[in-house]
C-alpha cells in the first residue's frame, strides 16, 4: 500500500486498484482562490473510489485519478458541482479528458509496502 504522506492530496493506495486506476480531467469554472483547491481536494477524496486530486486554480482544471471499479468521472464531475454549491461557489464542471493513469515503478524503500 502506499502511504498518504507521499502524496499530499491522495489516500492509500492498493497497487492492483493503482494498476487499473483512471484520471479525468475537468474544466471547473467559478475557482478563485486557495480555498476551493482545499474544498475540492478534500471533499472528493471523501468519496469512495477517487484516489489522487489536484487542482490548478489558475487554469481552473481538476485532476482525479479514480478506480473505475467504484466511480466513474460523470460522477466525479456531479461531486465537483455538489462542493461548489456547499461553499457558495456553484461549480460547474465540464468532463474534458480521461486517460489510463500513468504508474511508474514503486521505489525500492516503499516496496516492501505493497
């Protein structure tokens, strides 16, 4: 398993769910601030399935590398607009990409983790 403190905006990780893991990207309109990058982070890592966030706000673009066995990016994309609506900001959130996540190797000292 990999450990959250290796990546800031993630969770722990199973390789198998890593090895079939999906990302999808979304254009996000209405984000202005630090605020929403920390509201959508930790809001859809709440939910079961979504693995790894990031957002760039200035762009307005998220990222989410998710486990299509739990969740799939239409979904993604209605939490995207619930945590939008819970903090006042009415997201909306277009799907503009899905792709295979990249996996690289697991590094020598987190391979006895798996």
């Amino acid at each position: 398993m990999l450990n959250q403190s290796n990546f800031k905006h993630s969770k722990p990780i199973e390789r198998p769910t890593l090895l079939s893991a999906m990302t999808a990207f979304f254009d996000v309109t209405h984000m202005g601030c630090s605020k929403c990058t920390s509201w959508l982070q930790s809001g859809l890592l709440e939910h079961n399935g979504v693995l790894f966030v990031d957002v760039c706000v200035d762009k307005g673009i998220v990222m989410a590398t998710y486990d299509p066995a739990s969740i799939n990016p239409n979904e993604i994309g209605q939490i995207i607009v619930t945590i939008g609506k819970q903090v006042c900001r009415y997201y909306h959130a277009e799907l503009i990409g899905n792709t295979a996540a990249l996996v690289v190797d697991v590094p020598q000292e987190m391979a006895s983790m798996r």
